[in-house]
C-alpha cells in the first residue's frame, strides 16, 4: 500500500501537498484508487482516535500520510488523508476501501460522521 495512494494533479510530482486548492470532489484519481469521504461535527475527533498521525493539527487543503492500526497495533493500512472545507478525504487502493470503510463504521457509535466510498471521482474536465 505504500506510496501508490496518490492524486493525480497537474503540478509537479514533487510536492505532496500539490492539490491544496483542489476540493476532493473536483480531484481525479490515479486508476485502482477510491476515496472514502468523511464527513460530520465530530469527524475530525473521530479520525483523529482511529489514525496514527495528528489529523486535527492539519491545515485546510493540506494532504498527509495516515497509518490505520489493529488494536495490537498492527498497520493494517497506510491512507492518504486530505482536509477539506467539508470534511475529509481518504486515499487508498481500491482493494482495501470498502472493508476501511466497513471497519471504521463499527467504531462510530454515537459520533456525529459520515462515510461515503466513492470508487471513481468524477474529472475536472468533465461537465
């Protein structure tokens, strides 16, 4: 899983934070990546416990490497993790996002989130 979790941009392939200004609903993914799309009053608290970087921390439009772990702390993903005006974004490989998406709905609980996988994102040149 490892460093294939990207978006496809128009900017040089050096910078990762190359699609700052590019909401995840406009952003075009690279083929045999999804996106899980995270949103909701407590998202930001909810993918903070369940991933092993400081998502709270990060700016609007900033991208980062997120690790997701078993609870014997088993990295059982690496994801992409994009902020956005209305929540956030998660990269990964196809394979992987819809059990990512199944495991993270067990731990919601009463937390005010939503999970949405989208499996392809539409193009920015797309009407």
């Amino acid at each position: 899983l490892h460093g294939i979790a990207m978006l496809a941009s128009p900017a040089s392939p050096g910078k990762t934070a190359s699609v700052a200004t590019t909401p995840p609903s406009a952003a075009r993914l690279r083929p045999g990546l999804s996106c899980l799309l995270v949103s909701g009053a407590d998202a930001t608290a909810f993918l903070n416990g369940q991933f092993t970087c400081d998502l709270a921390s990060l700016p609007d439009g900033m991208w980062t490497w997120a690790g997701y772990c078993s609870p014997k702390g088993r990295l059982l993903a690496t994801v992409r993790a994009g902020r956005h005006a209305t929540g956030w974004a998660l990269q990964a490989p196809t394979a992987i996002v819809t059990g990512l998406t199944d495991r993270l709905r067990r731990f919601v609980l009463r937390a005010k989130v939503r999970l949405a996988a989208v499996s392809r994102m539409r193009s920015a040149r797309t009407p």
